[in-house]
C-alpha cells in the first residue's frame, strides 16, 4: 500500500465533485454471468493474466455470490485472496482476485500524472477475467460485489458505479477518490468504511465522497471506524451482510 495512495489522497477533493473527468468515459463492462454446469473446481484455480479465482470448500446447490477482490497500491493479490478464503468457505462465496497491470490501477497512476484516468487497460481485462470465470462457475447474477482496499477500493467505486447493471453492490474500504459517472443507480448499494485515523488516505476524503454520492441519492451506507488505514473487521461484516442479503451462514459479528 505503499506507491500511488498518498497520490489518491492528494486528488481526492478535486476528483470527488466532478460529474465526469476525462474525454474518456469509464469502460462499459459486457461481462454477465451466464447458465452453466460449473467447471470451477473446489479450491483456486489460476486464470488469464495472473488472476485466481477461489470456490469455498462447502457451497449450497446452484448458482453462487461472487466476490471480485481489488488489491491496494504495491499489494500481492493472492495474499488479499487467501485472507478471504475462509470467510468464502463460512459464506459459500465464489472469490475473483485480479492484480493491476502496473504498481496499482491504472485511473489512480493517470490522474496522479494529469492524463485521461480512464485510458488504461485495467478495466478491459478485469471485463476479460470475468466473462473467463462466468464460462466456468454458475455465479449468482443478484450478487455481483466489487470489494477492493486502499487504491483498490478508489477502483472499485470508480469502475463500480459506472457499471450497475453488473455489479450489484460495491464494498470501499478507505477509498482515496473517486471518478463518478453522471449519475448513480440507487438499486445499486454501495458500503464505504474508513478509519478515522488513517494517516496514508484522508478520512476527509471519503467523508467527501459519500457526501458526493449522497447528492446523486446513492443507496450508501458509510461507517467511519477508529483506526489506521486497515481492512476493519466489523465493518467488513456489516458491508458483507448487507450487500449479500442478510446475515450469510456461519459469519460471526
């Protein structure tokens, strides 16, 4: 989490309020999930461009959740996927770790050199990981949650609101920015967490950033939480709940 945050946290304020930003609108993402058998076996399995997907060990019958993990600046996606692993075996969740083409995402290192954010090539592959797992796992289309930390989590709400048809929900944990699109599908619920005392990305920012997509009437819930820049453990309970419809087996408060 080290390149690229304190950068996020720089833009976060001139960012936030814009209706757009850039000549380019965000990527349009054709990815749906799909009728199929399943082939995703029990466990990871690798896919295109160093992407793991994760299928819990214990899963109800039929089509399942699915979590789309997005890594902060420097991170190692399979440390951020095998986190999560046992929280997808309790819940019966698919997991789609992809990684970033550079040291992070491509909208944060663009708008930290003042070109178009969205000119890079990270939303097409991650639209490319995701029709490749919708062909292998029978994934619950009601439950398509983008969930990313730090600059993954600036990713998440950028990419996320631009494609509601997609995802159904978008999980922030201590955003630095965002790159709204015109407007906001409230059917979409979008959970941002933030401690107060994040000393890498402003907790003023997201503060921000929810008042912004509380302007556009946003189905947000935002939970300011005391400590650094970290993934809170009951803030990501709450986020996953809500976003998945209840209190999912065996998750403990």
């Amino acid at each position: 989490m080290k390149l690229g945050v304190a950068i996020a946290g720089a833009v976060a304020l001139a960012a936030t309020p814009c209706g757009s930003i850039g000549a380019r609108p965000a990527p349009s993402l054709k990815a749906r999930p799909t009728a199929t058998s399943g082939t995703l076996p029990v466990g990871e399995t690798q896919l295109a461009d160093g992407a793991t997907a994760y299928s819990p060990a214990s899963a109800p019958a039929g089509p399942l959740p699915l979590l789309i993990l997005l890594h902060g600046a420097g991170g190692y996606p399979p440390r951020f996927l095998q986190t999560m692993e046992p929280v997808a075996d309790r819940l019966g969740v698919i997991l789609l770790a992809p990684h970033s083409r550079g040291t992070t995402w491509d909208l944060v290192q663009n708008m930290a050199i003042g070109e178009d954010p969205w000119s890079g090539s990270d939303g097409r592959r991650i639209d490319q990981l995701l029709a490749d797992l919708f062909a292998r796992a029978a994934v619950d289309p009601s439950h398509v949650v983008l969930l990313g930390f730090s600059d993954g989590a600036s990713y998440a709400l950028s990419l996320g609101v631009a494609n509601p048809k997609l995802f159904t929900a978008i999980i922030a944990l201590s955003p630095g920015m965002l790159a709204p699109p015109p407007r906001v599908d409230p059917a979409q619920r979008i959970f941002i967490a933030h401690g107060r005392g994040d000393h890498v990305l402003s907790f003023a920012a997201s503060s921000d950033i929810a008042d912004a997509l509380r302007r556009q009437r946003a189905n947000l819930r935002f939970r300011p939480f005391e400590g650094d820049h970290q993934i809170d453990a009951a803030s990501l309970t709450e986020a996953l709940e809500w976003t998945l419809d209840g209190s999912p087996r065996g998750l403990q408060r």
